[in-house]
C-alpha cells in the first residue's frame, strides 16, 4: 500500500494540472467560452477528489 499512497495524490494532482492548462490554452488561443467555462468546473471538481485524496492518505498514514 505504500507506493499506491505515494502515487495517488501525484496523480490526482497531474489531472488537477492538465485540465488547468487545457483551460488556460483554451481561453489564451480564444477557443469556445462555453469549453473554458465547462474545463474550469471540472478542474475545481478535480481540486476536491485531489484534497480528499491527500487528506485521506494523511489520515492512512498516521
């Protein structure tokens, strides 16, 4: 379990991350406000699974 709770949070961190870039070269390039709006809600979904994660594998580890 040691390396799956050292890897889950990088990876729910790197999906927090692409989506933020998706949005940011979306919006940058003048791509379709609605694929700003849409990619921007799920980055702040991703933002919670990411801090229930890392708060999850804080409590797994004390």
């Amino acid at each position: 379990m040691g390396n799956f709770t050292n890897l889950l949070p990088g990876v729910a961190l790197f999906a927090v991350a692409l989506v933020l870039f998706f949005g940011l070269a979306n919006i940058m390039r003048g791509g379709s406000a609605n694929l700003s709006q849409k990619l921007m809600r799920w980055r702040v979904g991703l933002q919670l699974v990411a801090i229930i994660v890392i708060m999850t594998v804080l409590f797994l580890r004390r």
